[in-house]
C-alpha cells in the first residue's frame, strides 16, 4: 500500500476507495491482514486520522473486520462483488452513455464531502444505546428525538421557532408533498412557480392536485397574479428559486402572506437555504405567518439524496389533520436513520460538516463565477445564494448553449428545460448547478 498516490486529493476518501478498489479486485485477498493504522500512516507520509477515518468506512460498509488485539483482515465473500469502474476518483460522470467532465446538472453531494466516519461512529452509537427500542413502531410524524433536534436545530440556525410536535417526518420531499395534497382536501388547486424543479408539479399531479403555473419574473411569481389565480395554496421558494435564482423580495412577500390569510396556504420550499453563502440566511416566510405557511426542507442537499429524508413544520390546524388521516400508520424512515441523524444534529457535528461543505461551495462558486466572466457575451445572475446561479448567452439559443458544452465535455440545462407552461424571456439562460463539484475536480478541469 506504500504505493498509494494520496496528492492533491481528499486524503482519507481516496484512501479509502482505493483500498476498497483493491480488495473487490482481489489484490488483497480475503483474511489478509492489513498493515496497522500508524504503520500505513508513516509508509504514506499521513497523520493517522487519516487512515483511522478510511478504515472506519471499510469497516462499517463490511469491507473489512476487526479483530481486538490483532487488526483488520479483508472480510469474507465481498469479493464476489464486481469492482468499481474506477479505482479512484473519476475523470468524467457518466450519463446516458455519455461521459462528461463537468456536470451541472446532476445535484448530488460529492462523495468525498460526505462524512463518512462521522456517520458511521454515529449508527455504531445508536445500534449500542438502543437496544430492544430499535424495534418498537416509530409514530406516524416521526421519532420525538429527531423532531426535537430539528427544532433545536432550526432555532439555532435560522432564528425559526417550530414547536416540535408540529414537526412532521417524511421519506424526501415529493413524499412530504403527496401527504399535503391530502392535508389540503379533494383535488386542491396549487400555484406553482413556472419554471420549476418538475417533480414539484409531476408529483402534485399524481396526487390529484390541479397545477396553476406562474411565471417567475424579476421578483418572483406576482402576487397580484396568485390572488386572480383561484388556488387554494402556492408553492414556491422565496428564498432562492430554481432554476432562475430570483429572491422573492419583501414587499411581495407580504402580498403572498396576505393571500394566505385569506383561508389558503403558503408552501414554502426552503431545500438550499443552509448555502446562502454571503451574508445571514434569509428570513422565513413561516416566521413570519406560521398559521398559514407550511415549511418544508430536506437533507438532501446537505448529507445525500439517497438518504431521503426531510420534514416539514405544518400550522395547528393541518397537524391535526395529519393526526386524523395518518396517526393509525408508522413512519416510513426507519428509526434507526432517524435516531442517527437526531445524534448528528445535538452533537453538533451537521453544523460542522455544513461549515465544510460551504467553504468547499464558496472556493468552487469563486472560480466558476471568474471563468464565466471571461466568457465573451455571458451575463451572470448571482445573488449569493444556494447551489447555483444563470449564465445567459447573448445571442445563443439553448440548442446552441447545450451542443457547445456537450462538445466541451460539459453537461448543462437551460431555464427553459424547466418550464411546465410556456414563457417568455428565458431563451439563452443557462442554469450552472455546481452541487455536484469540488474545487479539486473544477480545477482539474478549468486550469
């Protein structure tokens, strides 16, 4: 192993894939001994934590086992997997039969910003405190212990004070918006922002709702355009809308509220409020009307999409609701999940991975934003907020923009690839959803 290349890269994960790597492989064979944590660490000139974290990892993904007094040995029967593609960190994704260098589409978190050791420390906790309680039936609205941390947590962050018991638990979001459609009556008419995140409106559809678009212009959707709509509640992100970016500013916010002081609901999607990355996070629309405004996040963003996970705070009157349709079922996240998660969240060990991965999004926000603005004729739209931010070509048509980066080796989407209606204005905006990089993978290859 003294011939492992670590330079340049997140250390323990490339340590880690690559021992991985080796074993399905069968370089190193099954009972195989490996070399003791201080001995790799001198051979490869790395502190020790380093190969602690990347043994920690194989070993709580079976790759390898512990014996006390003796080490680790490659355990039995994972060589019958097929090894990776790659043994480490790979040149381009691939999709479609495609491969690309850079991908401004896919959102998921890099695996190297996931934390692996520290998750891993944590379910060994929860598997040893929990005990015969791992097997009881979790509530329909979830595990109290998660609801309270998110609460804790939530206050903490964003200054927003949700009562726990109106938390509600759910498997990722287009879960948590199936169960509001049931929440809001027999086939509720919901406004939706045009263009969106399309499972937004394919998943309402599917759960019987009636899809009212409307467009996003400077600002956001109009208010005055919600209040003629006739829906019975809006969904949008006022915060930082995707694709386009637009901030809903405050005096629109206070016409949407009024709206919904009228009997109808505000649907407020928060997924990437935790990356505003200048300045303090905005303020809630639930702050500020939390009668009226369900709130609704994720850990997608933040830990990984496969978790599915999210939760929702719903106002009196829905949460009762709730309880009536709901109370006789269980949860569908499982609690071992969610007690982990509750242990990540009081420990503060979320804020710390989130202040790790919002250094790494403001190195890669900084150089994407210099290269773009030395592309001749490209205008960037950036308020600082979230995952992504508009480039628009002067001149291009989205075509034009999506066949240029495909021969570049890019992977790109344009404003209006998201449109569930048709709009004006959005012709030559492309969207750069940089969720998926790090500054390593960028640099490899902008310089």
């Amino acid at each position: 192993m003294s011939y492992y290349n670590l330079s340049g890269k997140n250390k323990y994960y490339t340590l880690y894939s690559l021992i991985r790597g080796d074993i399905l492989r069968g370089k190193l064979k099954e009972g195989e001994r490996l070399p003791s944590k201080r001995g790799l660490a001198a051979d490869l000139g790395v502190s020790v934590v380093t190969v602690e974290q990347a043994y920690e990892q194989l070993l709580a993904e079976g790759y390898i086992r512990s014996e006390e007094r003796s080490g680790y040995f490659v355990e039995r029967g994972v060589q019958s997997f097929p090894p990776p593609a790659h043994g480490g960190e790979p040149e381009a994704e691939e999709v479609e039969g495609e491969r690309f260098k850079l991908d401004f589409v896919d959102g998921r978190t890099p695996e190297e910003l996931f934390p692996f050791s520290v998750w891993a420390r944590l379910f060994r906790k929860v598997l040893s405190d929990g005990g015969e309680h791992l097997l009881r039936r979790v509530p329909a609205d979830g595990e109290p212990r998660l609801k309270k941390a998110i609460s804790d947590y939530l206050y903490r962050s964003r200054g927003i004070e949700a009562e726990p018991k109106r938390i509600v638990i759910g498997a990722g979001a287009e879960f948590l918006y199936g169960i509001i459609v049931h929440l809001l009556g027999v086939n509720p008419k919901i406004a939706v922002e045009n263009p969106c995140y399309t499972k937004i409106s394919s998943t309402y559809l599917l759960s019987g709702a009636k899809i009212i678009p409307l467009n996003v212009k400077g600002g956001g959707i109009c208010p005055d355009e919600l209040q003629n709509s006739g829906a019975d509640a809006v969904h949008l992100s006022p915060a930082h809308q995707f694709p386009t970016g637009e901030v809903t500013p405050v005096s629109n916010r206070l016409k949407i509220i009024n709206f919904a002081r009228e009997g109808r609901y505000i649907i407020e999607d928060d997924y990437d409020s935790e990356f505003r990355l200048s300045g303090k996070p905005l303020q809630s629309l639930y702050s500020l009307c939390p009668d009226r405004v369900i709130y609704i996040n994720t850990f997608s963003k933040t830990l990984a999409p496969s978790m599915r996970l999210g939760y929702m705070i719903l106002p009196p009157a829905l949460y009762e609701k709730f309880m009536q349709l709901f109370s006789q079922g269980a949860n569908v996240v499982p609690l071992f999940e969610q007690l982990a998660l509750a242990e990540m969240l009081d420990g503060g060990f979320f804020e710390r991975h989130l202040s790790r991965l919002k250094n790494s999004y403001r190195e890669v926000r900084q150089i994407l934003t210099a290269a773009f603005a030395n592309e001749r004729g490209c205008a960037i739209s950036d308020n600082g907020s979230g995952l992504h931010f508009v480039a628009k070509i002067e001149g291009a048509t989205d075509d034009e923009i999506k066949e240029t980066a495909r021969g570049r080796g890019v992977r790109v989407k344009c404003l209006g690839d998201y449109l569930i209606a048709p709009a004006e204005g959005l012709e030559g905006c492309a969207v750069i959803n940089y969720s998926g990089l790090t500054p390593e993978r960028l640099k490899k290859v902008i310089y």
